[in-house]
C-alpha cells in the first residue's frame, strides 16, 4: 500500500500532482479527458483585476525541448470569474488554487480581497508581472519588491499564501527568504525564463511581443537547481515545476525538495498528461518501495 497525501501548508491534497496556471484554464474544459478530481490540485488561470485580452498574435512559439509563450495573461477579471465561472466549477473534488495577478500591488489587493468570500483554501501569488510603478520591473526581480508584494497580500487575506517566484533573478533563495518573512506559507517555482525565437528567413522574431517565456523540458535542470537552493533557504513548503513530463520527472523535483509539483506545457502536448504523470508517480513508488510520497521531499543524497 501506498499513500500518496500530501500536506501543503495545511492543506491535505489527494496526492501532489497539480495542474500550473495558465495550462488548465479553470479545468473546465478537461472532464472529457480525465477525471479532475483525481488530481492533487488546480492552480487556475491567473485572475486581474479587470479582463485582459492578452498580447497580440503569434503568442506561442515550439523550440527545441520547449515553449515559448507570451500569451499577456489573457482571463476574463475576477468579477466575471466569480459570476460566472466559479459556480461551475467549485464543486469539483480537489483543491482549486487562485492564481492572482497584477500591474500594481493595488490590483492583486482587489482581486485577493474579492476571493476571501469564496471557498477556495489557497491563493497564488503570482509576482513574476509588470510593475508598472517602476519602470516595467518584476514584483518578484529583487527581495524588496517581492517582500512588499507578500506583505500586502499577507495583509489581505487569511487564506493560505503561496508566492510563485520568478528565475529571472541573481539570488532566487535571498526572494524565497524575504517572502517568507513577510507571512507567506509557500513557494511555488519556476516560472518562465524569458527568452526570444527567431525567423531567420525574415529576420524577424516570430513572437509578436518579440521575447516570451520559455517553459518544457529545457528548463528542467535549471528549474531542479532553484527547488534545491529555495528547500534549503527556508523552512516553509516549496512547490516544484519546470519541464515536468514524466511521474520520474515529479518525483526528481520532490527529491530536490519540493513538496509537491506543477504540469504545465505536457498539458499542451496531451490534455490527459496530469493524470498520466500521477499514475507514473504511484507506479514509481511502488518500484521504489515508498510508502509515503512525504518520504520523498529532501530526500537528496549527495556523497
């Protein structure tokens, strides 16, 4: 016998496969292909303040090993979200995550404070976006930033805080410790790195936004690294992602440290690949004799 329950923060989940943001829309359109509520958990479409369209097309991109996407975080705003949307799907038998975005630090307070009348246990931050009171930086580019971000947030809600940080940093452990401090109960890393692709016929960048971010196999070892170096900085829950593709591929990032993962771009090449993903986990750690998927986070053995 296996048990596959993990504690996020908390929060029981089934098991610690969960869908990323922005690869599962709000797992409406997914119940023709598996059964949603096996999964551990659902990080939704990222929610604003107002409704976005998003950046203009083309807006993905396949390179090797890899996605780039800068799709400008298209949803409908939160108030539709919640008339909408969310009676549809807040019956569904696992643990929905609201991923909340902004431009300012004013419009992630909008969207969170409008989420606390919901039940949903778990809101993302998602500080990887435009701030566009300072010329265009990331919330989550240094651990000032971020820390005001986490600290506004923290300030805003009492559900449970994850921030999901970016790796387009120096110090991605220095951010991870100053959210942190500032009451978040979880991690959730990577996000995108940001990168370009080229015509060279045309010479042009086959991106209308000219650079995305890349996502897939490419940026697992990468990805890996930072879990690793984020486990060892502080002493609250990390989530893992980054090119996971395999149930091998999930139980690499747990092994690194996480505490449980995201799938994000093999939802792009199989709408099932998340409850594929699981049952390779479970037939893992059978192989492996694991009682616990817990047993696994940390468990790193360096010589």
């Amino acid at each position: 016998m296996i048990d596959t329950r993990i504690d996020l923060a908390g929060i029981s989940l089934k098991n610690p496969i969960i869908a990323a943001s922005g690869t599962f829309a709000f797992g409406e359109y997914f119940d023709d292909y598996m059964d949603i509520s096996r999964l551990g958990g659902i990080s939704l479409k990222a929610l604003t303040a107002e409704p976005r369209e998003g950046n203009a097309p083309p807006r993905i991109a396949e390179t090797a090993s890899g996605v780039l996407n800068a799709v400008g975080l298209q949803n409908p705003g939160i108030d539709r979200f919640l008339s909408e949307i969310y009676p549809k799907i807040k019956a569904i038998d696992t643990c929905l995550i609201a991923n909340v975005s902004g431009s300012v630090i004013e419009d992630y307070i909008t969207v969170i404070e409008k989420l606390n009348d919901t039940d949903i246990p778990l809101i993302e931050l998602n500080i990887s976006c435009p701030n566009v009171k300072c010329g265009g930086m990331q919330f989550g580019a240094t651990p000032e930033s971020a820390a005001e971000a986490t600290k506004a947030a923290r300030r805003a809600t009492g559900k449970k805080l994850m921030v999901k940080l970016s790796p387009n940093v120096t110090d991605i452990a220095g951010i991870a410790r100053a959210v942190e401090a500032e009451g978040a109960d979880a991690v959730s890393l990577v996000n995108t790195f940001t990168g370009m692709a080229i015509n060279a016929r045309t010479r042009k960048p086959i991106l209308a936004n000219v650079t995305g971010g890349l996502s897939g196999p490419a940026i697992k070892p990468i990805a890996l690294r930072m879990v690793n170096q984020v486990y060892h900085a502080v002493k609250i829950p990390v989530v893992g992602m980054g090119g996971i593709m395999t149930g091998v591929d999930a139980a690499e990032f747990m092994i690194a440290g996480a505490s449980a993962v995201m799938v994000g771009t093999a939802n792009m090449v199989s709408p099932s690949a998340t409850i594929r993903i699981m049952s390779e986990f479970e037939t893992f750690m059978k192989e492996q004799k694991i009682e616990r998927a817990g047993d696994l986070t940390g468990s790193l053995v360096v010589d």
